[in-house]
C-alpha cells in the first residue's frame, strides 16, 4: 500500500486512476481547486484537501507523508506549475512522480496524423507542455511521463505504450484506460522511472480521431 497525493484529482482521467487505485487499496489524498468536481468519494482511502498547485505552503504541507505524487494538471501555466511541483517534492522529499502530458511535445507523431497533431496544438498548447516536460525531465526525480493520444469516453481499457524516442502509434485512446495506466504504475512504482510513455489504443492507426 502507497501514499499517493492526487493534484488536479476532479479530473476525468484521475477519477477513472482514483477508482482503480482505491481497488488496489492505495491512500489517496485528493488535492483540487473545486472539490465539488468529484463525482465519488471513499472516506476510509480518500482524503479531500481543497488548494492550488501554485500556493507553495498548501502543496508543501499536502506532500508530507506521501510516497508518490499522481499530477492531473493542465492549463497555459503548465509549465510554472511543473516548476511548482518538483519544488515541493524536492523541498519534502518525495522522489516518484507521474505527470501527464500530452502527445505530439518530442515532435514523434509521424504521418498524416502528426501534420494534423500540429495544426491542432501547435497555437500555444504544445510548446508549453513541451517546457514543462522539460522541467521534469531535468528534475531529478524518479518520474513518469504519460504521453496521451487523442482522449475518448469509451468505457473500456486497452492500450499499448511506445517509449520516448520511438514513432508514437494510434490516434486515439480512452480517458479509463490512462486511469488504469496510472493505478498500475502507483501499484509497481518501481517500473517506467525516467520513461516518458506515449499511449494509444491499438489499431487506431489513421490521418485523425475516428470522431473528426
């Protein structure tokens, strides 16, 4: 069992990751602006802590005893919040993050669908989550970048992984199926340290998202 400090936990993906993780019997402590945005909440693993990734004290003092930090953020500030989180976990010493990301931020979406990846994303949304995928992999820390495909509400899990460096696959996977990606990794947090993962939907191979 694992300590695992949820930032952004209102989310869709991170309360598919909160289920699973619950199921496996981690300690969760839910940390978000609007504590309303959670659909469920199971008091004797969850703890909710209403705060902001960007007030230092609050993220500080939520940190302390946890054995992994689970970041469900986005924003135009993606970056300062990345800076943000390293320099809690470095203050408190908490070592194992997961961080999600997004596709397309190494430029490792080939074809068709890697113009249209760009053509959509290009206008201020990727070159701030390529900087904050910076600032984790020059952290120090024992991190987990998770590079979604195009997002889905499908109600299944598959999914197949390519690592940093390799042609990212697919254009399209479901927001359960990154929710059970994380309860695995904050299960064997031992596995994926330093990987930066991108993930898809197998067979999903195509110019766009089967939706557009």
């Amino acid at each position: 069992m694992s300590h695992v400090l949820v930032l952004g936990a209102g989310g869709q993906i991170a309360q598919f990751a909160e289920q699973f993780m619950v199921e496996q019997d981690q300690q969760l402590t839910l940390f978000l602006r609007h504590p309303d945005n959670l659909e469920r909440v199971t008091p004797d693993h969850e703890k909710v802590v209403t705060g902001d990734v960007t007030n230092a004290d609050a993220l500080n003092q939520a940190m302390v005893g946890q054995d992994i930090v689970y970041a469900n953020l986005a924003g135009s500030n993606i970056e300062q919040q990345a800076k943000d989180v390293v320099t809690a976990m470095n203050h408190v010493g908490v070592k194992r993050l997961i961080w999600i990301s997004t596709l397309g931020i190494y430029d490792e979406v080939p074809g068709a669908f890697g113009e249209w990846n760009h053509e959509m994303l290009d206008d201020g949304y990727l070159p701030t989550y390529t900087a904050a995928a910076t600032v984790i992999e020059t952290s120090g820390l024992d991190y987990t970048i998770i590079r979604p495909a195009w997002l889905q509400n499908e109600d299944e899990v598959s999914y197949e992984l390519t690592n940093k460096g390799e042609p990212f696959k697919g254009t399209e996977v479901s927001r359960k199926s990154i929710g059970a990606l994380v309860a695995d990794i904050a299960a064997h947090p031992d596995q994926h340290v330093k990987a930066s993962l991108g993930v898809n939907k197998p067979n999903t191979d195509g110019d766009k998202p089967s939706w557009y």
